[in-house]
C-alpha cells in the first residue's frame, strides 16, 4: 500500500499542477476507488498482490504513466525536479 501512495501521490500533483485546481486529484482519487472495486468483481480467486490496483499491475502501470508524464510533460518536469532554496 506504501508503493502504491507513493506512486499515486505523482499522479495527483500532476493533475493538481496541470488544472490548477485540487478538484481533479479529487476526481483522479475517485475514479482510483472505483476501479480498484470494480477489479476485485473481475479478479475473483486471485491474489491481492498480483491482480489488484495495489498489486504488481496496479504498481507496472502508474509507474508507466508516470515515466509518460515526466518525458513528455517539460513544465511538470521542470517543477518537480526544480531546486528547492534552502531555508
């Protein structure tokens, strides 16, 4: 679960940054509870650690998007990996 907060937590700021607004993280966190239900109907019998959002898949593909979003997106780059000045 702590893999997979990390990796949601790219996801959220990403949309935060882009709209300006935390109403997408909103509805990004939304639409991620949704899915992640709606597997469990589909992945009857298997394991929570492979055929679930929290699992091996869930963890393969936001780290997909998010390599997608760092390569391709150079504002978000910019900001996220910007030097922070020292207090």
């Amino acid at each position: 679960m702590v893999i997979f907060c990390l990796l949601a937590a790219l996801l959220f700021d990403w949309t935060r940054a882009r709209s300006g607004s935390i109403w997408s993280s909103a509805m990004l966190h939304g639409l991620i509870n949704g899915t992640a239900i709606g597997s469990m109907l589909f992945a009857w019998g298997g394991h929570a650690l492979v055929a679930s959002i929290v699992g091996v898949g869930g963890f393969i593909t936001m780290a997909v998007f998010i390599v997608i979003i760092i390569a391709f997106d150079r504002s978000y780059r910019h900001m996220l990996f910007a030097a922070q000045p020292a207090d």
